[in-house]
C-alpha cells in the first residue's frame, strides 16, 4: 500500500459488480460499471488511466468514451489465462513506467 501511495497510483476495478459464470472476462454479464466521474471529480489530477487487459478497457470506453486530458494504456492482461510470457507482460507494463 505504501508503495502506491508513494508513486501516486490508484487501484479500481473499471466494473463495481457483475455476474460471472468462472473467471472469463467472456462471461460477465449484468455488469456495472464504477462511479468514474465522481473519481474524477475528487481526483481532477489523473492523467493516466492503465487498463488490465483488453476487456477492462472495452468497459470503461463504451461507458465513458475518451476522457479529455487523460491517457489511455491498455496492458496485457495479468490473467493467467493470458499465455504471453510473464517476461514479456513484465516488459511491456514496465514500459509505462517512462
């Protein structure tokens, strides 16, 4: 928790809640996505947004579409159901870090 505190990075789900038969990004379904624009409102300092994979991004962008001023990054997903090489996503999300 310090950690992320101390580099300014939030943690927060794109979805608050949804019904999902396993762990498939796939089969969520009666999702509802969190309250973003009052996140915005108390935090009008963020200027990045890193997705978890493509789906997450997918949610956020139907529901709230392109954010003036904020930088979208969609990342490889974490999910072990994601196949690429954990050097590979560790490359790719370091990437960010610039």
């Amino acid at each position: 928790m310090n950690f992320l505190q101390d580099h300014k990075i939030g943690l927060w789900d794109v979805l608050e809640n949804c019904k999902r038969k396993g762990s498939l990004d796939i089969h969520i379904k009666n999702h509802k996505e969190n309250d973003f624009e009052m996140l915005f409102e108390k935090f009008p300092q963020i200027t990045k947004i890193v997705f978890n994979g493509k789906e997450s991004h997918k949610y956020f962008l139907k529901k709230f579409g392109q954010i003036k001023g904020i930088t979208y990054y969609v990342m490889p997903s974490t999910s072990p159901a994601n196949t690429m090489s954990f050097d590979k996503k560790l490359e790719i999300w370091s990437a960010i870090l610039d």
